[in-house]
C-alpha cells in the first residue's frame, strides 16, 4: 500500500496528519472490500494553491475544501472487477491499482471544523473519506448518490472512532 503524503503549505495541525490520512484511506478501502493493494497521492496545500488548482482543473476560481482526481473510471461504484482489464491502472513497478490523487486544504480544515464545532482531526479524517470514496467511483451529482456517499463516510468514521465532539 502506497500512500503519499506531500505538503506545501506551512500550515500544520495539532496532530499527525499524515497518520491520520492512512487510517482514513485503508479503512476505505477495506469498507469497499478493495482486493488490491493500491496507491493513492494526497497534497495538503492552503487555500491559494486549491483554488488556483479547482480554477485550472474545474474553472471554478474559488478555494475548496478538498478535490478528487480519480485514475480508474468505475462502471459501478466501488466495482473494482473490471481493473484487471486494464493493466495501465496499474503501478508497474509495485503492481498497485493507481486509484487516483487528492487535494486538500489544511486552511479549509480549520475553517471548518470551528464552522461545524467538531474537532480539525474530524473534518480532516471527513474530507479523506470524502476524497476516497470519490476515488472509488462515488458522486455526490444526483440525490441517491449523495445519500449513499454520506452514509458510507459516516459509516467509516463511526468505525474508525472519529466522531464529531
């Protein structure tokens, strides 16, 4: 399991994000019963850099909270039985399913735990599972989708432990 951790931005917070992440993203993975080991790329940034990146990527010129970049494009969410098909959403090197990128922004983090009243580790552990379950193939486009996204990261964190407090 390859997760990457990259930070530019000064901004840290009062715990290990990095650990935090992994948690986050091998409990998805496990939740969507994924059988492959997987490599996932996440950048923690500042409002700045999302928004130049959400203005280039989505022509939305406005910071965000985090943003999704999935590599495999799933016929059914969380169907990971169609990869084998294609050996390029595969890592050569490690044999990882190359699930996709994410970005995230510690200045949203903030904001929006005091915005929500929950803790920075929550929002931060909200938005991981977010991003993933976008990186396994879920939207949040048509109402039944945004339900089942919800209820899968709530599901998550409820069994990671990581509540709102």
């Amino acid at each position: 399991m390859t997760i990457s951790v990259e930070r530019e931005t000064e901004l840290k917070l009062a715990f290990n994000e990095e650990e935090l992440i992994r948690e986050v993203v091998i409990g998805a993975l496990d939740a969507e019963q994924c059988p492959y080991e997987a490599e996932v790329n996440v950048l923690l940034t500042d409002n700045e850099a999302i928004r130049e990146i959400n203005k280039a990527e989505r022509e939305i010129d406005r910071a965000t909270d985090v943003l999704s970049f999935p590599f495999v494009d799933y016929a059914v969410p969380g169907d990971f039985s169609a990869c084998e098909e294609d050996p390029t959403l595969f890592n050569p090197e490690s044999g990882e399913l190359m699930l996709g990128d994410m970005v995230i922004s510690l200045e949203k983090v903030k904001e929006q735990a005091f915005e929500y009243g929950h803790s920075e580790k929550r929002e931060l552990a909200f938005l991981t599972a977010h991003s993933m379950y976008h990186l396994m193939g879920y939207d949040h486009e048509e109402e039944e989708g945004r339900l089942e996204m919800e209820e899968k990261q709530e599901a998550l964190l409820q069994q990671l432990g990581i509540t709102r407090d």
